[in-house]
C-alpha cells in the first residue's frame, strides 16, 4: 500500500442514505450489539473477530448478520469497515450468497471489493459528490432484489422512516391504514420481518446517526431523535449499538459525515439541495486521526 492508499485508507466518514450506510471508523468495546439492518463487518487491515448470540468467538475478514441478530465485533486494526442494508427494503433471500449467511464468512473478493471501494471514496476527499453514486452499485454491482410489502403496510412503514421521532403507537398505524389492532400487528410482523415495536425502536436508533458528529446536549439529542428522556435514550442506545450515546459521540468528532439532513433537523441543518455534495463533512474534514 503506497502512502496516499495509506492515507485514504486512515479517514474516517460515514455515508448514509434512506437505505443504506457505509461506516469507516472506530468499532467500540465489543459489547453486544442488536441492529434491525443487515450488517456485514469488513476488517479494514488484518481481522476481525465476531461472536453470535453469545456463542464462540471466530476470526475471520468478513461477518453477516442479519437483522435483529445480537452480536459482538472486535477488530485488529484500529478502524473498521461496516455496510447497512436496511431488512425492510430487500428480499433476504436474493441477497448476493455471502450477505445471506450468517456469522464469520470467507468471501475475499467480497472484502477486496469494499476495501477498494472505500479507498476510493475516501481519496475523493472534499471534492465528493456522493448524490451521483448508486450505494448498491458501488458495493454489490447493481440494485439489490426489493422486499415486496403490502401496500397499507408499505405506507406505515414509510412513515415511521420520514420522521421516526414522531410519537406514533401502533393502534394510530392501525386506523390509519383501516386495520384491526390485532390484524395490524401481525400483518406488520409477516409483512416486513419484526414487530411493529422493534422496527420503530431501531429507525429511532438509527438516526441518531445524523447527529453523532455534532458538539451537543446529549438530552437535547434525546428529545430531537423522540425520547422521552435521557434515562431511555441511554438505554435504548445501548441495546441496539452497545455502547453509550456519549461513547458513540466521543468517538466520532472525527467523523465526516455525508448525508441529507433528517427531518427533525432541518431547522438547522442545511438541507441538500442547497448545500456543496459534500453536505455535513465540511465541519469534519477527510483528516486522518
């Protein structure tokens, strides 16, 4: 690896869409962790070790786990690779053969492919406009097979994912898609692969991932991502990531982040349209740690 591979493959950033997230940075203690996506863990150099549901440790250069799977990460080197794929938007069962296993997986041109993939990215440094890449192209070659979900469900669904902040209960998701309570929560199950609880729960975790690079009042985060309060914010936040909010946000101060602003945000955050591509990175630039 010559210096400027070495350099690009140093920097930290986050790539988020509706859908999907490539992480690059640091992996936190190994604690158990249980996100409602996809998860595939590539090591960035050496290995990674990976631990499912409490079982034995292996080591290996890619893990899978599919959503909802508890789990632990180590890895070698000081950063790591972490693709997202959200459950409720493909067909688990199409997905390409080493994303549809679970645990340690031997796959190298697989890891090759998101380690290149990431270098190159990251070499775009300020200059990246990521709203011209297709996130499934960059990293699996073309668009994954969708999920197909009930239309009233689909609708749910894609509410929760505008504003999960919103105080929705699933009796309101009932009457508004015309449903018995009961009939709702089991179509919801069947139709999208977790209880409605869970699916809500996780959108709410996950965006947080907009915020996790800002200089803010932690109760204030709480609040703006739909908490109640700091107690369950915390709480919540380590179920799902393992760690603690202040961890997660001491840990990415160094992190640029690319994304469209969430709706809860965008008061204050720039949105889009009317910001360079590099959108939020500005303030955490491509620095090496």
């Amino acid at each position: 690896m010559d210096e400027a591979d070495a350099s690009a493959s140093s920097r930290r950033f986050m790539w988020i869409t509706p859908d999907r997230v490539l992480y690059v940075g640091l992996i936190g203690a190994p604690s158990m962790r249980t996100m409602g996506s996809v998860n595939v863990y590539v090591a960035q150099q050496g290995s990674i070790r990976v631990r499912v549901e409490g079982g034995d440790w292996h080591k290996t250069e890619l893990a899978v786990l599919p959503p909802y799977t508890p789990h632990q990460v180590t890895a070698e080197a000081r950063l790591i690779h972490v693709l997202q794929i959200e459950a409720e938007t493909v067909d688990l069962a199409a997905l390409p053969t080493p994303l549809t296993r679970c645990g340690a997986v031997h796959a190298p041109s697989f890891v090759e492919q998101v380690r290149r993939q990431q270098a190159g990215l990251c070499a775009g440094g300020r200059g990246l406009d990521l709203r011209s890449m297709d996130f499934d192209t960059v990293f699996f070659g073309g668009a994954l097979a969708p999920r197909l979900i009930d239309a009233r469900i689909r609708q749910v669904v894609d509410g929760i994912k505008r504003d999960p902040s919103a105080p929705m209960s699933a009796q309101d998701c009932a009457r508004s898609v015309h449903l018995s309570f009961s009939r709702f929560l089991h179509l919801f199950k069947q139709e999208v692969g977790a209880p409605f609880r869970s699916f809500r729960s996780w959108k709410r975790a996950r965006s947080l991932l907009h915020h996790v690079n800002r200089d803010a009042n932690l109760a204030h985060v709480a609040l703006d991502t739909g908490y109640p309060d700091s107690t369950h914010f915390s709480h919540s936040i380590r179920q799902v990531y393992g760690l603690k909010p202040s961890d997660i946000f001491a840990g990415s101060r160094r992190l640029a982040i690319y994304a469209p602003a969430p709706r809860n945000a965008a008061a204050s955050v720039p949105s889009a349209d009317s910001t360079p591509p590099t959108l939020r990175a500005a303030r955490s630039s491509f620095s090496a740690p």
